[in-house]
C-alpha cells in the first residue's frame, strides 16, 4: 500500500531535526569525525608531556660532548677536565713513558690492552682517560705537577692502593680495570672531542 499523506517513508527520517532525506547521514558522519578529532587532539595533550619529559635537559646535552686543545700540553705534562661530571685526564707523554708502556708484555697485565688499543693512531703520545679508579670510584694523582703517580709513573689512587702505568692501566693494588678511555675524536692535530 502506497504512502498517501505525502511523507517520506519513517526509516530515511534524521533522529535530530526529523526532515527526510540524506542529511542526517552526513550530519552523523561530521560529529563523528569531530568527535574521533577531538579525542585525538587530547591524547596528544595528554600523552605528549610525558614523553617530551623523557628527553634529555639542556643541561644535559650540553655536557653530552667536551671540546678541548690540547696544542698547549708539553710531553710529561697532563690536563685535568670534566666530562658529564666526571674528571677526565689527558696526558702527553714523553718518548721514554711511551718506551715503558710499550715494553710491557700484554699477557703479564690483569686488564690486557696495549698503549696502541689506548690511544689514537697517528696520536700515540696522547692519553685520554676517564679520571676516575674502577675499583671504588675514587680520583687517582698523577694528573697535575708534583702529585704521587705511583710505582709504575702513571696515576696512583690513595684511597685503596691502585697503581696505573703510564697508559693508565691497572698494575697492582684492588682496582680491577684499566681507567676507562671514553669515546673521542681529533678533529684537528690539536682539537678533540670527547664524547
């Protein structure tokens, strides 16, 4: 039977405003976008705080890399600096440390390693080492003019007895471990980088 008052057919009616037609499908369409948008834009809000917080501070990248010269260093001599909070040695070394370190048998030493793995090629007079001993943490003498550097000319720690040779690896005392050598470049014949 045909529908004689003229009406559409109720099921193409819009829930909202009751007008036939193919409004009410696009009208429903939108809020739902707006809707789905809307949500997205809060979890964005919400979300992006507490993963931006887990990047690292200003401070922090910072000390990320340390630049130094180190034309200024006499063979013999050693600078002191701070790497991420921590001191860092850089020694020159003379030719008659480098002639000791080099005449140590690898095999003998309780952390094997050879002045050539602790340096740079083309720099084997430059040592650059972490300042501090791998037994407890202490910072070892030997890196400024006159301190104690030990039985081996190196670096000695006074909280427990470590002695370091002169390419900063463990010969007696607790300490396990060589004095770390940290990540580092020359970018020029006087510049490094660390880090």
């Amino acid at each position: 039977m045909a529908d004689t008052t003229g009406t559409a057919n109720p099921e193409h009616l819009d829930a909202a405003t009751g007008v036939p037609g193919e409004d009410g499908v696009r009208r429903r369409d939108f809020i739902n976008i707006a809707a789905v948008s809307f949500a997205g834009v809060g979890a964005v809000a919400v979300i992006y705080p507490l993963i931006s917080q887990m990047a690292p501070s200003a401070d922090v990248l910072a000390e990320s890399t340390t630049e130094l010269d180190v034309g200024a260093i006499e063979p013999g001599q050693a600078i002191k600096a701070v790497f991420r909070k921590q001191p860092l040695f850089v020694r020159r070394l003379t030719p008659a440390e480098i002639n000791a370190a080099n005449g140590v048998a690898v095999s003998e030493l309780r952390d094997p390693a050879s002045l050539a793995d602790r340096t740079k090629e083309g720099h084997g007079d430059m040592l650059v080492t972490m300042g501090v001993c791998t037994h407890l943490g202490c910072v070892p003498l030997g890196a400024a003019e006159g301190e104690n550097k030990g039985e081996y000319g190196g670096y000695f720690c006074p909280c427990h007895g470590s002695h370091y040779d002169t390419a900063g690896r463990i010969r007696k005392g607790p300490a396990p471990l060589n004095l770390v050598v940290p990540e580092y470049q020359f970018t020029s014949d006087t510049v490094i980088v660390v880090g």
